[in-house]
C-alpha cells in the first residue's frame, strides 16, 4: 500500500510555483500577528511574542497533521467521502 503511495509521489511532481505562494502567506500571516498583538501580549502575558509563538506552534501543528493526511492513500478518502462530508456538517 505504501509502496504505491510512494510511486504515485513520483508521478505527482511538486507544483513550486503553489509552494512558494504558500510560504508567502504563511510568512505574511506570522508578520502580521506579530506586529498586530505586540502590545496586548505584553499587557497580558508578559511577552511580546506570544501571539507570535502560539501561531507558531499551531502552524507546527498543522504541518504535522497535513503530513498526516497525505500518507492516507486517496482510494480511503473517495470511499468515505460521503461519511466524511456528513460528520464536517454535523461536528
């Protein structure tokens, strides 16, 4: 199973242009808060990089999550999709 997962990454070439669009954003995003919650992390927190240092954590997170979700193979998601859609309604 994973052997074809493998072999299908082969066929699938990493489309760069959408790569670095992310990194864009995702830099973007992490200026942004930072610049934005300065003064009330401080205020709160004592810390002028904690909004910075939890959207870090949750961006950590996330990557690990995706990373996750691509090593399903994608005949397991086209045979639940129809479960899958109905619990992303309902929860």
């Amino acid at each position: 199973m994973w052997a074809r997962a493998a072999s299908t990454a082969r066929q699938w070439p990493i489309d760069y242009g959408l790569l670095a669009m992310l990194l864009v954003l995702i830099t973007l995003g992490l200026a942004m808060v930072s610049s934005s919650s300065v003064a009330i992390g401080e205020s709160r927190f004592g810390s002028v990089n904690h909004y910075f240092n939890r959207q870090l954590m949750s961006l950590g997170l996330a990557t690990i999550v995706v990373y996750l979700v691509f090593q399903v193979p994608l005949a397991f998601w086209e045979a639940h999709r129809g479960k899958l859609f109905l619990f992303a309604i309902f929860c």
